[in-house]
C-alpha cells in the first residue's frame, strides 16, 4: 500500500549542452502543502512537465501513492500552468467542464461541479462569458477551477498566485489549504516568498536543476544565519564591527544594530559591549525570513553552471502548446494531466 505521497526521485533532463534538471528529488507527502522556489530558469517548471508527462525525463522516476505514474494516474493530477492555458475564446462554465470530462466525469458531474467551484471561486457569474472578457485576477480563478474540477488527488500549480489581489490570494490560499486537510499533496512553485513563508507546511529550494535545501521554514532558518537585533541608543556607529563572531553590521530605520553573526557564535561579548556604551533596550535574535535565506542558500549553495551554458538558459524559450480541443481529444496544458 502506498502512502499518498507525490515522489520525485533523481529526475535528469539535458537540451543539448544545457543542463534542465539534475537529479532533482523530492516528496510532498499527502495532506502537505510544498512550496517549490527559486529563480527563473532553476528548473521548477520543467519538473512539474515531466510529472505532468508534458516532457519525457532523460533520468529518474516519479512516483504517486508508492506506484510509477500511469495516464490514468496523471489524468487525476490537476495541473495550473504559469502561462495560461485556457481558450480565450471559449465560454468560461463550457470550457470547465469540457476539461472535467476530458479527466473522466460524466456530462452532469462535470457540469455540477463545474457550478461548485466556479461559485467556491467567486466566478459563477462568469461561467457564460469568454476566457478572454475576463480581468486577469479571474482567469487565474478561472485557471485553478480547472486544476479543481475534476476532484485530482495531486495538484500542481505553477505560480498560482500571480495577478491576483489581496482578496483573490486569500480565496486561493483557503483552497489549497482544504485540499491539503482532504490528503492532496500539493506542489506549488512561487516567488512571493512571504506568501509561500506563511501557506506551506515544507519548502524546498532549487537552484540550477537541483534542490539546495529543503524542510520547514524553521528547520531553514535553524541552519541560516542569526541576526542579532542590539537597541543601543549611546553606541557609536561601527561599535560591534570587530567583534569576535560578527560577520556584519547595519543600522535599521529606528536606529537599532542588526548584527550577522557566524554559526555558533557566542553573543555575550557582543551584549557586554553594548552595555559599555550605556543603556542596552533591545538585545534579541532574529532568525532570517525566507527571502533572506533564499538568497543565501542559492547564492551559497547551488551547483556551479559554466557562463555558456548560462547564456543559453536564459535565451531558452518555453515550449508553447498549440493543441486545440476536438480532433485529438485533448485541451492544451490542463487535458495534457
């Protein structure tokens, strides 16, 4: 028996002399949210293609409740893609449960639970207009119904949050977290880093077609930097530059000292200077927030990429889908899962 777990493991893709992916591996356990993060061209994208079966991997396998993925098993994956995917000039409710059937529901189940998450979504008064006459705030609704509708047991979402407004992400957050409480591993790649800091239950860090770190934001921030916050009203400025242990030192808007210390270093020197410069109102650390660890872990730690092949990662350009419903049965990316 499996354990509802979405698996991937050693996954390698090459395009020529460019490296897309090398031995990416992770787990999103079932019920987990994942926040999948890193820069343009790290490899997120390309990884949610081969678990979609988009793109076939040179090396490695994924895997979903123990067992290789299947068609059957990849048509109960629902899959956002970044660009999106719908037909503009295809009616919204038609186009939903067209897309409901093409994963296996019948015509009336499609249809209701094209209703039900078209008003779960705040977009049921839209259901007969066109894709194309829509804001982009409920296309990407629109977008995550259709990762929805067909009830997947894994969803996969490529920047789900994009476009939307403060109201649309709270919507979209409250989604994903009552999939997750149903047992739907969820990946989801972004790069509003404090979103994915507050939503996901584990993250991992890709850097050049690699993972680079991975676990709770706590257990990341247990292995970053400490920054030390010193409230030190009569401290010259530079008073803890040479101290044993800092690594740096800054002034924030209200004037306190924020100081970066190394690994294990020990903080009462610093707290005695302080107090050698008078009164000491603050003395506190401060563990990293994502955006600062994202920073260090890929600058740190992501495997060296020759300048060329560099170059040609960023000339690369996304495979467009050009498919259309009818003749071959299929619907762009979402039919693709």
């Amino acid at each position: 028996m499996g354990d509802g777990a979405l698996q991937i493991d050693g996954l390698s893709k090459r395009y020529g002399d460019v490296v897309a992916l090398r031995d990416m591996t992770f787990d999103v356990r079932a019920g987990e949210l994942f926040g999948f993060v890193g820069s343009n061209g790290a490899g997120k994208t390309t990884t949610m293609r081969i678990v979609l079966g988009v793109l076939a991997a040179d090396a490695g396998d994924v895997r979903y409740d123990g067992a290789p993925l299947t068609i059957d098993t990849r048509r109960r994956i629902g899959y956002m893609p970044e660009e999106r995917g719908l037909y503009p000039k295809m009616r919204v409710g038609e186009q939903l449960e067209y897309l409901a059937q093409l994963h296996g529901m019948d015509a009336h189940t499609a249809r209701i639970a094209t209703r039900v998450w078209a008003e779960r979504l705040d977009i049921a008064h839209r259901l007969d207009d066109d894709v194309q006459t829509l804001s982009l705030g409920n296309q990407q609704r629109a977008q995550l119904a259709a990762a929805l509708v067909h009830d997947p047991v894994v969803l996969v979402l490529d920047e789900p949050f994009s476009g939307l407004d403060p109201i649309a992400v709270d919507v979209m957050s409250d989604v994903l977290r009552e999939r997750a409480a149903a047992g739907v591993p969820t990946v989801f790649s972004s790069h509003q880093l404090d979103l994915v800091e507050r939503l996901c239950d584990r993250v991992g860090i890709v850097a050049a077609g690699s993972i680079v770190a991975a676990g709770t934001v706590d257990e990341l921030r247990a292995g970053g930097e400490s920054i030390l916050v010193v409230d030190a009203p009569g401290a010259p400025a530079g008073w803890a530059d040479t101290l044993p242990g800092v690594l740096s030192t800054s002034r924030d808007a209200t004037g306190r000292t924020e100081i970066t210390l190394a690994r294990g270093a020990d903080d009462q020197p610093i707290l005695r200077a302080a107090l050698t410069t008078g009164p000491v109102r603050e003395f506190a650390h401060r563990r990293p927030a994502l955006s600062q660890l994202f920073r260090e872990v890929v600058t740190q730690q992501a495997p060296a990429e020759p300048p060329q092949q560099q170059r040609r990662r960023r000339r690369a350009k996304p495979i467009q889908d050009t498919s259309r419903p009818g003749r071959h049965g299929t619907s762009g990316r979402n039919a693709r899962a």
